[in-house]
C-alpha cells in the first residue's frame, strides 16, 4: 500500500530542505541576491511538495515559504507581547 502523505508531513520536509540552503533566507549569504542560484535551490522543495501535488510551480513554494514565515513573525509578536503582560 502506497504510503499517503499529508500537507503538513510535506511541509515539514520542504522547511527541511529550506533550512540547508541559506542562500534562500540569510541575507549575509554571498548568493542571496544571485536570483539565479535562488531559483535553483527552490527546486528541490518543489520537488518535495511535488509528491503531494504535482502541479505545484516554484511561486507556488516561494508564496508557501513567505506564508509560512509570515504566521511565524505574527505568532512570535504575539508571544512577546503576552510575556509583557
């Protein structure tokens, strides 16, 4: 039986892989701003979530990244703002 994947399972694995390569999220990394080798290292997540869904394009992962990292500034802010409390 062939294993069935869940959204969130392959969104785990696809922060995996953001996470090795910091040229996609470190500012100070000298290619950063090579729009090309940014490109390159978003293949591989794509091709991870290509196993959930097939269609997905490289703006589709680059919108999931930015989502993803959009709810964590927001529950982070929250967090800080109810320890001040």
């Amino acid at each position: 039986m062939a294993d069935i994947l869940t959204e969130r399972e392959v969104l785990v694995d696809v922060l995996a892989l953001y996470k090795d390569f910091p040229c996609l999220w470190d500012t100070s990394h000298e290619l950063y701003c090579n729009r090309d080798a940014r490109n390159r290292a978003l293949q591989i997540p794509r091709d991870c979530h290509s196993r959930f869904d097939r269609s997905i394009t490289v703006n589709d992962v680059k919108k999931k990244i930015e989502n993803m990292r959009a709810a964590y500034r927001q529950v982070s802010a929250w967090l800080v703002t109810a320890a001040a409390l």
